[in-house]
C-alpha cells in the first residue's frame, strides 16, 4: 500500500457523513471502526438473520461489508463534490465465514483519477482470535457530481 493523501482535506467528516445515510449498513448492524486515508474497517455481528442454513455468515453479508469497506477507502481518496460506485469485484471466500462479528479491512492499492483499484480482507472473530474467510478485489469509479 502506503502513504495516501486525500484530495479533500475534510475526508474524515465526508465519509462518516456518507456512512451514516447507508440504510443498507444499518440493517446490518455494521460500524465504522477504522477510517485513515485509503483504509476503511468495518465491523458486523453476528445474528441469525445474517446466516444461511449451515449457521455460517451468508456469502452475500460478506460480500456486502468486503464491497463497503473497499468503497470508502476509495473515497476517502476522491476530491470534496464526488460520490463512489462499484463498478466491478471479484471475491473469494476462503472458508466457512463464523464468529462473534466479521471484519472487513478495505485498502486502496492503486488510486486513480476515475478508477480506484481496492483489496478488502474479511475475517471472522471468535474470542478475540481474526480467521481469515475472504478476499475481495475491487475496482471503484470516482463520479463527479454525485456527492456522497
């Protein structure tokens, strides 16, 4: 990765505001643990409303926070008046996705002026210890006039 500078110096406040208006984030009970430039953490628990038949973390809860996290790490980068849209992500779930919570890790590799390419890591916790249950890629797109 690295040292990232945002292009508005007001990143912080931008992304916790535009968080805050994810309905979607809020049925899922999902938090923001960790907001720097190009880096967002996200946190979600666990609940039987959130699992498919075997218990685990369903695919798609997964993929949601993977795809979140990615996306406001790419726009912790954007310039103040842009909004961010997945345009593209490609993920693997390692192993059964289990635990108290999952935590999703989303990391800027490759900013760009329209596209942003991502990494998201999502791990299962239980007892404090972190299973790593997928890997997501992720490509971003930088929409002017869509202001998150």
């Amino acid at each position: 990765m690295g040292e990232f500078k945002p292009l508005d110096p007001d990143f912080e406040a931008r992304v916790r505001r535009s968080f805050a208006r994810q309905a979607f984030m809020h049925t899922l009970n999902v938090e923001l643990v960790h907001l720097a430039p190009g880096e967002v953490d996200l946190a979600m628990p666990h609940r039987p409303e959130f699992t498919q038949q075997h218990g685990y973390f369903h695919a798609g809860a997964t993929a949601t926070i993977a795809d979140t996290a990615a996306g406001y790490a790419a726009l912790s980068l954007f310039p103040r008046g842009t909004g961010v849209l997945t345009v593209e992500f490609k993920i693997n779930l390692l192993r059964p996705a289990e635990g108290e919570r999952l935590i999703a890790r989303g990391r800027v590799i490759k900013p760009g002026r329209t596209l942003t390419i991502c990494r998201s890591e999502v791990y299962g916790v239980r007892g404090g210890r972190e299973a790593h249950v997928a890997t997501a890629l992720l490509s971003m797109f930088c929409v002017e006039g869509l202001d998150d």
